[in-house]
C-alpha cells in the first residue's frame, strides 16, 4: 500500500457508556497504539495498559481498527489514542531470492509511520520559527547551579539561566566596605541614610557610595518618612505655641481701653494666621502620618516567620516586603504567598565566576588552570589533527582535583563525552582494514514518487534510486558518482504507464545499445549499474516486469 493520510491521533469524548473507539490509521502491530485518558478538567493524563484496560483490533489494516476497553470512559474524560510505531527494523532479505515486494513495501511503510510519528513530537515541541536564528538552543549549567532560576534570553537573545531578584547582603556604610554584585540589596547604616534599602543595579567596588545612582537604586526611603513624620510634629507644635500667644495678646488689649480696637484687630489678625498655620501643620502632620502608614504597611520590618497582616492588623497585598531573620532573606508577598524576593550567592553564577572570559580562549585556559597550547606540548600533551593525547594526570588550578585517567579527565574539566561525540569502542570501523560485520548493511535509497522531463541522480547521497515514472525522463548526466559505487536503479510506471527512459552520455549501456523498459501500467523494472570512472556509469541489463 501507499501511505496517503497523515492521521496519527484519534480524541473522542467519554459519556460513561461507550466502550468501542476507532482508530483511523495503520499500526504494524497492536504495541503501536497508546491509550491515554485525560481528566479535563485537571489536565491530568493516564496512559492505559493493554490487555487490563483494553483491547486492540484492526492490526495491519491500512483503515486502523478499533479500542475496546473493558469499563466505559466517564464523563469529562477524553479519550487519546495515538500511534506510536516501534522504532526498529525487521525485514529481512535472502539473497538470491525473487524481489519481496510485499514485505519491502510493508518496511518502506513502516519508515513512513515513523518520520510521521517523529513529526508529531517536533510539531508539539517549542522551536524557532523558520526565519529566526539562535547561536546555540543549548545550556551547560547542572541542575544544582540552575536549582531554583529561571530560564531566560541574554542581552543578545540567546538562552540563560538567571536569578529573580537578588541577595540580601546585609548592612554597610554610605561609603562601601564590600563588592557588590548586580541585584545585591543592602541595607544603610549611616545616619544621614538610616535604614534606607537599596539594590545594586551595575557591579560595585569597596569605595562607591550607596547614594551613587551609576551603582545602586533606592528601594526603600526611611530617612525621608522619618523626616515627614518630625516636620509634622514641630508644625503642630507651632501652631500651639502661636495660638497661646494669640490669646495673651486678647487679654492684654482688653486692659488698655485707648488702644482696645487696636489690639483686638490685631489679635484677630494674630488668631486667624494661628488658625491657618495649625490648619496647614495639622495637614502636613495628616500627609506624614499617611506617607509613614503606607511605608509600614509596604515595608513590614524584621520578623522570624511570614506574617499574615500587616502592621495595622490588615489584609496582605501584592507587593508587600519584609526581612525573614530565621533565612536572612528578604521576602515579597505575591498576592497569595510570600516567596523569596532575594537569593544566596551560593544560589547564582555571578559574573566573576569566569563567565566575563568566554570570548578569549587564552584567558579561559588561564582561569581554568590549562596554561598555554606551550606549555600544554611541554607537558606530554599532544594535539594532533583536532584530538588530544598524552595525557596522563591533569591539575586544575584553584583547588581542582588531579585526574589519572581520560575519562576522569574530562569529568574534572566538564568535558564528558555528549551526545554529538560518539566514543571508541570494538564497534568502530576503520576504513584501512577489513571489517567484519554482523548485522545488515544498506546503502542510502532515494524514493521519488514524481518524475518526468530531466532528472539527476545524487550519488554522493543515495547509493539506490526508486523513480515512479509519471512522464517521459532524460537522465541527466550528474556530477557526484565515485569510482566503485554500484546499487541498482528501480523504475516504476504510473498508472498511465508507456513511459520511457533516455540516457545522458554519462550513462553507457552494453553495445550501446540503450534501455527498453516495460511499458504496462505500475510494472515495475529494475536496472543495476556500477561506476568504473568518472563520467562513466555502466547499466546492467533491465531486469523487467517484477510481480
């Protein structure tokens, strides 16, 4: 069969009653299905067990089949079932042998399955679109230094991994005694910045000053609060002290009858300016009182658990601060929890920590204790052709520990062998001695289902061609063929049929005789070649009609 539909997932809603469930799609056998039920309305998701849970029918059957489960889906349940074909090869040919077309059709099948089930993952998984670009969608940091960060993009776009906020350092002076790293929170000690809090926003050296706005940004303002909340009272004490001297005045006039309408304008005058500097002071000391209420109500102090109110008794909001003396953090409240709003060195890679020397190879292996390539060669450590040898025993400066062997090596310089670098073992071929080998080999096949007019082969990335012909083709002669590859070139008729073949001069065929095919619709004919020079690809005899 050919394999026209994409479908690899079916979804149906459960109702507590229903028990059968088709799948649309061919499986290989009745392990390629996964039966996944899903709670909607927790996301949670259980993959079922056949035989205990289910049954499968269908298998090898190009339309699919059905799921029968022993207990019917509830409702709110939805049911998934995904195919999920085994990744491994079982066809088998004898040598010999007529063509197995069934089965070499069922194992082309099979492949198809698989890229379309490779698919499904890629199609579900985060990715750059195709027109963005990343240097590189890897990180390197280990779970313990990435523990509690998150995932980020650096200033050029590529990924990091990052700290929220920062760390609470404790106290210094205006005048620093420390180093401060970007997002470090300090809190002042001197007078004129009492209690004021604030964060490192660009790394700071012994020296620079809290108040320095290049280095350090202010968070809290206690000083200022303080000073509203003094102003206010020394306003109302005024006003007190001008509204006696008002009264004093009143009685005095009282007593000089001469001067009486004088004094009492006067006095007036004297009481309604009092009235209005307590009007004002009493404003100023309201503005205070409220600027200080909301400063307490934000900040909360130091306390050795996280409170459930704040300092007047009310409800916590968004945003609300306060120092934990039990872990020495600083703690923001979300709107439902309090989490930490600052970190411990330990918890982050900071910039002194031989990140700012990436760029320069040479200072890398400074830092790393490697030396130069010099002194490398000086200490029987040889690099030759892009491999490393030599080496026996490796100190990594500033209390690393010795290694005696490759493989300890590596682990001490985080050089393990990933992925992308395949290891020696008994397995490796060399290509200046005969090899054995135990399971089957095979040469890379290019399947093209459409070809008409010119048509070049690649034989520097397939060794064997299987063209379904749909129109009339030239073989153009190609650039790519190496002396002593052979395979075998298959040509199929579409369902018209009648096409024919012509050969670039590249193509040499016995007494130059050229290839006649079969001209039945679907007949399948297949012609072997070898390469004996370049510009030379010798056709064997067509071997027609296979059925």
């Amino acid at each position: 069969m050919t394999v026209s539909s994409t479908t690899k997932r079916n979804s149906y809603s459960g109702n507590g009653s229903t028990t059968v469930f088709a799948y649309s799609f061919k499986i290989f056998d009745d392990d390629d299905i996964t039966v996944i039920l899903r709670t909607d309305s927790t996301g949670s998701e259980s993959v079922q067990t056949k035989t205990t849970h289910y049954s499968v029918s269908g298998v090898g059957s190009a339309s699919g089949g059905n799921i029968t489960f022993g207990s019917a889906p509830a409702s709110g349940i939805t049911v998934v079932l995904l195919r999920e074909t085994a990744q491994t090869q079982a066809t088998d040919y004898t040598p010999n042998d007529p063509f197995p077309a069934d089965s070499h059709e069922d194992a082309l099948d099979k492949i198809t399955l698989m890229v379309q089930d490779q698919q499904d993952e890629l199609d579900r998984s985060l990715k750059l679109s195709r027109t963005n670009t990343m240097t590189s969608t890897e990180f390197t940091v280990g779970a313990s230094t990435r523990a509690n960060k998150i995932l980020a993009f650096d200033s050029s776009g590529e990924l990091a991994v990052t700290q929220e906020i920062g760390t609470f350092q404790g106290t210094d002076a205006t005048v620093t005694t420390s180093n401060y790293n970007q997002r470090d929170i300090v809190k002042s000690t001197t007078t004129a910045q009492l209690n004021n809090i604030y964060i490192c926003v660009a790394d700071s050296l012994v020296g620079d000053t809290l108040t320095d706005t290049d280095h350090f940004a202010l968070l809290v303002d206690a000083v200022s609060a303080a000073t509203s909340a003094t102003a206010a009272a020394t306003s109302a004490t005024a006003s007190a002290s001008s509204a006696t001297a008002s009264a004093s005045s009143a009685s005095t006039a009282s007593g000089h009858k001469d001067t009486a309408t004088t004094k009492a304008s006067e006095a007036a005058s004297s009481a309604t300016a009092a009235a209005s500097s307590a009007t004002a002071a009493a404003s100023s000391a309201t503005a205070a009182a409220a600027a200080l209420d909301s400063f307490d109500d934000t900040y909360l102090g130091a306390k050795s658990s996280d409170p459930t109110v704040d300092n007047d008794g009310d409800a916590l909001t968004a945003g609300d601060l306060y120092f934990n003396t039990t872990t020495n953090n600083l703690k923001i409240y979300t709107g439902s929890a309090w989490v930490d709003a600052a970190l411990t060195a330990a918890d982050f890679l900071t910039v002194a920590n031989n990140l700012s020397d990436v760029a320069s190879a040479g200072t890398s292996r400074t830092n790393l204790g490697l030396g130069t390539i010099a002194t490398q060669a000086a200490n029987s450590v040889s690099i030759t052709g892009g491999s490393i040898t030599g080496i026996t025993d490796i100190t990594i400066a500033d209390g690393g520990t010795g290694a005696s062997s490759a493989s300890a090596a590596r682990t001490a310089l985080g050089l393990e062998i990933g992925a992308d670098v395949q290891a020696y073992n008994a397995d490796t071929v060399f290509k200046d001695v005969n090899n054995t080998f135990t399971a089957a080999q095979r040469g890379s096949t290019d399947t093209d289902t459409t070809n008409t007019g010119s048509v070049t082969l690649d034989f520097d990335v397939n060794q064997n061609f299987v063209l379904t012909l749909t129109g009339n083709v030239t073989l153009a002669n190609p650039s790519t063929e190496s002396v002593g590859q052979s395979g075998f070139i298959t040509f199929i008729q579409d369902g018209t049929g009648g096409r024919t073949v012509s050969l670039g001069t590249d193509y040499e065929t016995a007494g130059a005789a050229g290839i006649t095919l079969s001209s039945t619709a679907s007949a399948t004919d297949i012609v072997p070649y070898v390469v004996v020079a370049s510009g030379r690809i010798l056709l064997g005899a067509p071997q027609l009609a296979f059925a």
